[in-house]
C-alpha cells in the first residue's frame, strides 16, 4: 500500500514534484463540506491530510481519517481552523508554515496602513463617480505618518516587519505583547514596550499580528474602539475575530475611529452587515501572503511537513510534537 496524501485544493510548485516523489497525491480540487470532508477520510484513507484555513479539522474530521491519517499538514501559518488538542491525543501532529510569510504579510500592513491613513480609497471612489472636480485646499484630508505613533499589538516576526517598515516613513513605533518576544536588535533603540492600554489611547494606528486564541478573540471590540483616538487607523492582518467586527462597523459609521485596513474577517469570505459601505474600510480579501515567491515557499514546508511525517520523522514545523510518541512512527515510504 502506497502513502497517500490529500489536499482539499491544489497546492502551487514545488508541493506536487516534492510530494509525487515519495507518495500518492490526490486533491479534491474544491473546499467540502465538513461532512464530505469526513466521508471521503472514510472512503479512501489518506496518511497527510493538507487542508486550508477554511476547512474545519475537528475532532469529527480526525476520527474520520482514523486509523490511517497520521499528519495534518496546513498550508498556512496560522492552525486555529484544527483542533490541536483533539489532534494530540489521537496521535495526529500537525505541522504548519511559519517563518516565510513575515515580509509579504508585512507589506499587506503597510499598503493597508498607507490606504487608510491618507483615504485612497474614499479618492478612488471619488474619481470613479466623478465627484472629483479638482483640487482643493482640504479635500480628503489624511493622517500624516511622520511623527505618527505605531501601536503594534503583538510583536513577533510579521510584528516587528512592520516596524522596520513603519519607521522608514518616520513613524514612532510602541508595541505591546503579552509573552515578551526577543526584540532584534536593529529594532531595540527604536521602539517602546507599552501596556494595552496605554497604546490603545495614545496610537495614531494600531496595528493587529497576534493569533487567534481565547485571549484575543474579539480583542478589539466596542470598549476599546471607544478608547481610541477618532483620528485613529486600525490595521488587522492578523485574523478576522481578533475584531468585533460587527462593533467595527459601528465605529466606522458613527467616528469613533477615523479609518480600517482589513485583510482577514470574522466570518470570512462573509462581511459583517454594512461593513462594505463602509466608505473609510480598505478592505483586501486575505491577500497577507499572495505573492508568488511567498506561495511556493508555504507550499514547500507544506510538502515537507509532509513527507517528514511519511518518512517516519516530526514534521519540521510541527505544533504538537508530543503527538508523534503516541504513535509508532515507522516510515511508511518505500524501503522504510
């Protein structure tokens, strides 16, 4: 029996030479439905099971692939779609792709911060209405970012990117992070750690690179969108429930905050109720990681997740290596 590998969507180069060269690789070509997902686990068992952050991998999904399935391997950085718990104790590692994505999600921020701040979406619309009719001495009137304060709510990889950038345009950059990453060093003389609060009514933009967890869902919501400045932009290529989206709408509608760049949503690929009229939202659908050097680098660390899995070893970037004990972790490649 040869190893099997099942992706719900086909996956760019080098994913299908890396993984066809130890394994059989099959692709639905679609996103199933949860049900499906689980029917086709049963009907034709798979070893890796590569899905995207719109398939829900619970604990129903993992039973299905059971006895057989012994990796997931997610084609994103972010696993808050599988339930790593439920993974762990059946054995099943989970392994996503970390690390490549930091300068692409970086300039996502930046054009969003950049389209927000100085209107370029209310512009466009302007012209494409024909209500421009020339220059005028307050028309559109944006947030100037030198001197501006950059609040960054987590400051990680992708976080301090965006510093890196923000302060090529002159920016102040403060940061706050509940877990104290090491900052780098180019960074350290130019940035302030600060508490949540204190950042939420004193940054000119917030910016959002934290992980979906209990802790920060809905970190952003009506309280503190009341607390921020009126003339402030929020930036979030983070997840879309780290937003109460629908107390965002409001914000927007009412000023409590001048501005939004949105890349991710709470319910995505839906919008919350009048968020698209918003005129003062730049919204991007998920576009953090789509360039295509940046794709094929999440699509080899997929594949190698992958075939590290099939060849007996913890896939490189696994999330739950405790997982791999549970289970005896004989190579299932040919020769092993």
């Amino acid at each position: 029996m040869s190893a099997t590998v099942l992706c719900t969507l086909d996956l760019p180069d080098p994913f299908s030479g890396i993984v066809e060269s130890v394994a059989r690789l099959r692709s639905l070509g679609r996103l199933p439905a949860h049900d499906e997902l689980c029917d086709e686990l049963r009907r034709d068992p798979v070893d890796v099971l590569c899905p995207q952050l719109r398939d829900r991998v619970d604990a129903e999904v993992l039973d299905a692939g059971l006895p057989r399935m012994r990796c997931v391997s997610v084609y994103a950085v972010g696993y808050d779609n599988v339930d790593v718990a439920a993974a762990t104790e059946r054995g099943i590692v989970v392994g996503n792709t970390p690390g490549v994505l930091t300068d692409a999600t970086a300039d996502c921020a930046m054009a969003l911060l950049l389209a927000a701040a100085r209107r370029i979406r209310e512009g466009d619309e302007e012209l494409r209405a024909g209500r421009f009719h020339g220059w005028e001495p307050t028309y559109l009137l944006g947030l100037e970012l030198r001197d501006a304060l950059l609040g960054i709510v987590g400051f990680g990889r992708i976080g301090q990117a965006v510093a890196r950038r923000a302060l090529g345009f002159g920016m102040r950059i403060a940061y706050f992070d509940s877990t104290a990453p090491p900052v780098d060093e180019s960074l350290r003389a130019h940035v302030t750690r600060v508490g949540f609060d204190e950042l939420v009514r004193d940054a000119d933009v917030i910016s959002l690179h934290v992980p979906l967890s209990q802790d920060t869902r809905h970190l952003v919501g009506e309280a503190v969108l009341r607390r921020m400045k009126r003339t402030a932009v929020l930036v979030n290529t983070s997840r879309g429930a780290v937003v109460d989206e629908a107390a965002l709408v409001r914000a927007l509608r009412e000023g409590w905050i001048a501005a939004a760049g949105l890349d991710v949503y709470e319910r995505e690929p839906e919008l919350s109720p009048g968020l698209a009229q918003c005129s003062t939202a730049v919204l991007a659908p998920h576009l953090g990681s789509a360039t295509v050097t940046t794709r094929a680098a999440m699509a080899e660390l997929c594949a190698h997740n992958a075939v590290d899995a099939l060849s007996g070893t913890v896939p490189r970037n696994c999330v739950n290596p405790q997982a791999w004990g549970e289970r005896a972790p004989a190579s299932l490649l040919s020769g092993g």
